[in-house]
C-alpha cells in the first residue's frame, strides 16, 4: 500500500494494545496519543477497540454500567474510545472501529443458520477467531484513515500504514482470550517484522515501603506470554516518575528492549499524553521497530492547543446538568467539547456537576447555578431528573444566562416555553408521560412500534449523521457561518409539528429544519430576548475536536466570557478568538 511519507507501497503494519493488572489505565487514551505521534511523522493511521462483552453494541446499556454511548457518522453505537481516537486523530471513524463479542457470535451463528460453514462443528477456534480476524485486517482499508495533517483521507486514499487495535478487558479476563487468540493468529501470518504488541500495566504505589512495585507487571507480562504474546514494548501507569532502576528491571524480568519500558505518569491533561510518550521515545522505538517512514514530529498546532490547555487567557465556569453526573464518563463528550469550546476562546472552562433533581423548584435551580455563567443541558433518557433540567432552562432563560440544549435538553427548552411562554401548562413529552394533554415533543413516526414494544430497542433510535437546513439571520447560522450542516443523531422523539406555529408565535424560533421541514433540529431565543438560548436535537459533541472546536461550543462559551465579564463590571463584549 502507499505510504503517507512516502508513496512506496508497503504492508499496513497492526500494533496490538493489551492492559493488564487493572481495568481503567488509560489503554484507550495511550492509543490514541500513539496514533496521534504517528500521523505527526507523516503516516497514515486508523484505529479500532475490540470489546469482550456479549452486548452487540453499547446502545442498550446503562450509562452508570459503560459511560457514554459514542455514535459514528454511519450510526453505530459504539464505546467511548472510539471517542478518543476521532478526537486525536482529528479523523471520522466507521463502525467498523468497533467490535463486541455479540457481533461476533451473532455474526458466526447467522452464518451457521444459512449453512455457510457445509456441516462443520462450528468452534471457538478457528470459526470465531477468523471472524475478528477478518474484521482487524479489513481496517487495513477502512474508512477515517488520520493522514499527514491529521485528518481523515477521501474514499480513495484511505489506505493505512499502521492499524491500531485496542484490545478491551484486562490480560487474564476469561472473556477476551479469544480476541488475544486471534491477534496472536494475525502475527503469525502477517509475520513479526509488521505486528508490534504494546502493553499497558500498571505499577502500583506501596504508601507504607514508599516504593513502586513492578511484580504485578511481571505477572501480567507472564499471563500474556502464557497464551503465546510477547509484548514489544510496555507502557508502564504510575503515580510518580518511574526510576531507570524499576525500567531496567522491568526489561530484563519481562524481556524487552530498555528503551521499549516507557513511564506514563498521570498528566494534568489528557492532551499532554503525546508529549509524554514522546519524550519516553514510544513513536521512535515503533516506527524503528517496524521499519515505517516517517519524518520528525511536527508540533505546531499541538503546541498552540497545549499553551492554551496550560495558559488560557481567562477562565469561565460552566454548568453541566444532568441525571448522570455520579460517573462523568457518561458525559465524557459533552465536557470534551466544552473544554474545546474553551481552547477555542483562549479560556479554561471550569465545568459545574449539577444533579438535574436538584433544580426542580425555582429555589433550587437558583441556588445551583449561582455564580456560574453558562449553562449545558445534556442528552439522557427517562423520566427522572426531567422537571429539574426543564427548571434550569427555565432559570436560564429568566436570567439571561447562556445555555445550550443537546438532543434532550433541547426537548426541555421546548416544554418550558411552552408552558412560560405558549401557555400550555400542562405542555410535556410523550416519552415520559403517553397521556400527557398536550405532548409538544411526539414518539417519531418511524420509532412508535419499537416504543410499543413491537420491534427491537437496539439500534433502531435515528442514528448517524443528517443534513439541516439553517435559518437566515438565526443564531445557529452566524455560529456555524453556513446554511447547510450535517450533525450526528441519537433518539426517538422530535418536537411535535402540530405545536410549531404556537410555539414560534410566543418566541421560540425554530432555526434549523430537516431539509424536508418536517424535523426540528434546531431551535432558539432571537439575540434580543436572550444572549444565547440555543438547542440542537443532534449531538454536535461527538464532532468537537481539540484543535477544531465545534462552533456550538465556541459560541456558548463566548457568550458566557461575556456574561462573566458583564456580571464582575466589565465594560464591553469579551473578545471572540480564533480556534487553535
């Protein structure tokens, strides 16, 4: 295949990411900076997360169990690191990124069903095996390939030199030997000098001896050896910087080269993550080891995004109110591009937890989001917590404070003015009460059999990426600066078109329509009424990027600079900066 540096063909080269010792080390954000090294030296990357559990995606699971649920343009619902590596890699992955054991064997059974394996005994080896391994191997040519400027290539050049594959799970989990099976499989028939196995362990602190101990490490590394992989290189998570002493002996215990043992201390930021594994060499040794081309790190735009992560020029709190707020996992993309939105404007934004119960009476939104100066109302689903994000809206929107509404929180800004403004008191959704008088948000026409349980739940919300057709003069139009966007979509209700006209006749202002007009998609308060009350029914976070902030974020985030310097006596607008 064609190099990125180069133009030679060349095999694509796949590099294995294992954990071990522990669950949440990091695995997924150690990839995602290694991928982001190496399309800074010029090559090709695209990556995938292999993931052990029997669901055949995450779309049905609690946020509280997985974090989450990342969707892709195609519209697969998809874990979080899948997540991580668009946002590194600056690049638009397809669903292909993803792979549960539940496809998998749904995938292997279907087969079976139709007779395709001629009367064979169906196994773990080789039938499931062979079928992640057709799955790794077609990223070789899969779609959103990160290329020299880090972003992703057309149809035509999407070619990879290097296929990162996160394996999910911990070394020793009963349920992710046969993805390692397979990944040991692919080494043996790509051959050695193109895989490349990185491991990522953890080196725990013993507070009492004030030592870090590598035996776990060493197990790990043995479990992993027990089934036939031998790591290239060892990432090793720690609390404080590792000594040559501990690499040296993590080198020989486990047999690696010395430079192939690289610290990864806890970093301020995720985004220091790169520079950290720079420094310990990890990209050099892998393009070495693999005889890849590369060139010299271009730092550029990294380290403008850094200087802003580290050195912002001014500072805005912002609150986050939802029903999840216990594992901020389940928002890990909502507060990504809020922090976006921040490097945007050259600010750190300083993100508020509010529980959506907390404000249900005017007292309680109040005295929740004192002080902040802007608000963020999330997606979600169910009933609970409803009537407290329908009460911060309402705070919001009387007190002139900046707030954005994403998929269900636009659903909220739609019920609350219908009830202060349309008169509708009884105004709701019929998601969450079917008897409801006057349901301004409605069950989608394509989504009322799955709602009366006639149809699967699971992947059949609107899913992936649709086209809206922006207003003129609207506040959405001037943040976006064109008439036509595409979004990423996740859910089943919409607002209900037999309300619009009432609704937009006591002010709300519907901004962005589906091009056939029959979806909201956007909706809003004209600058006059209200400096930024602005919803989307998409998910425009899953689009953010660090280096090219989405411009609903930027925009809540200008008006929130301006709100703060407004309420602290400023004179004048807080001034708009350019995106990093």
């Amino acid at each position: 295949m064609p190099s990125a540096a180069t133009g030679r063909s060349r095999p694509t080269k796949h590099l294995f990411v294992t954990g071990g010792v522990a669950s949440s080390l990091g695995k997924g954000l150690t990839a995602s900076s290694l991928g982001r090294l190496l399309t800074l030296r010029g090559l090709r990357v695209t990556m995938q997360k292999l993931d052990p559990y029997l669901n055949v995606d995450p779309g049905t699971m609690n946020p509280f169990q997985h974090g989450e649920v990342f969707v892709t343009d195609d519209g697969a619902e998809t874990d979080l690191d899948i997540g991580h590596y668009e946002r590194f890699l600056d690049t638009e992955l397809h669903g292909s990124a993803n792979v549960t054991t539940g496809q998998v064997y749904s995938s292997v059974i279907a087969r079976e069903r139709r007779g395709e394996y001629l009367g064979d005994t169906v196994q773990v080896i080789p039938h499931i095996t062979n079928e992640i391994k057709d799955r790794i191997r077609a990223m070789a040519v899969a779609r959103g390939a990160g290329g020299p400027s880090g972003r992703s290539g057309t149809a035509d050049d999407a070619q990879v030199d290097v296929v990162i594959t996160e394996v999910g799970g911990t070394v020793g989990d009963i349920e992710s030997l046969p993805f390692l099976e397979s990944v040991r499989q692919i080494r043996h028939e790509i051959g050695r000098e193109n895989c490349f196995f990185l491991h990522v362990s953890l080196l725990p602190y013993i507070g009492p001896s004030g030592e870090l101990k590598t035996k776990p490490t060493q197990h790990s590394v043995a479990a992993l050896r027990s089934i036939g992989i031998q790591p290239d290189a060892i990432v090793c998570r720690s609390d404080r910087p590792i000594t040559d002493g501990l690499k040296h002996k993590i080198s020989l215990m486990c047999d690696v080269d010395r430079e192939a043992v690289v610290s990864a201390v806890d970093a301020a930021s995720i985004y220091d993550i790169p520079k950290v594994l720079h420094s310990e060499g990890l990209d050099a040794y892998v393009v070495r080891r693999l005889d890849l081309p590369f060139r010299d790190v271009d730092w550029g735009a990294w380290d403008e995004l850094l200087r802003r992560v580290h050195k912002p020029a001014r500072e805005v709190t912002i609150a986050l109110v939802g029903k999840y707020i216990d594992l901020p996992d389940a928002y890990l993309s909502v507060t990504e591009a809020l922090r976006h939105g921040g490097f945007g404007n050259d600010a750190k934004v300083r993100i508020r937890w509010v529980k959506s119960d907390d404000c249900e009476t005017p007292e309680g939104a109040k005295r929740e989001l004192d002080g902040v100066d802007g608000v963020l109302i999330p997606g979600g689903f169910g009933v609970r917590g409803i009537e407290g994000k329908i009460g911060a809206v309402r705070h919001s929107r009387e007190n002139r404070l900046p707030l954005l509404g994403i998929c269900l929180g636009l659903q909220c800004m739609v019920i609350e003015a219908a009830r202060t403004l349309g008169g509708l008191a009884d105004a709701g959704s019929a998601e969450f009460d079917a008897t409801t008088a006057d349901p301004v948000v409605a069950t989608m026409a394509e989504q009322v059999d799955v709602v009366a349980g006639e149809r699967d739940m699971g992947g059949t919300m609107r899913l992936g990426l649709y086209p809206a057709e922006l207003a003129d003069g609207s506040v959405v139009r001037e943040l976006y600066g064109e008439a036509k966007v595409s979004e990423r979509h996740r859910h089943r209700y919409e607002v209900n078109n037999a309300y619009r006209d009432r609704l937009e006749k006591a002010g709300l202002r519907f901004s962005g329509l589906s091009p056939d007009g029959r979806l909201v998609e956007y909706a809003e308060l004209p600058r006059e009424q209200h400096p930024f009350f602005v919803g989307t029914q998409a998910h425009p976070e899953f689009r953010s990027r660090p280096t090219r902030p989405h411009p609903l974020f930027t925009g809540l985030v200008s008006a929130a600079l301006d709100y703060a310097e407004a309420r602290s006596g400023g004179h004048g607008a807080a001034g708009r900066v350019t995106a990093p």
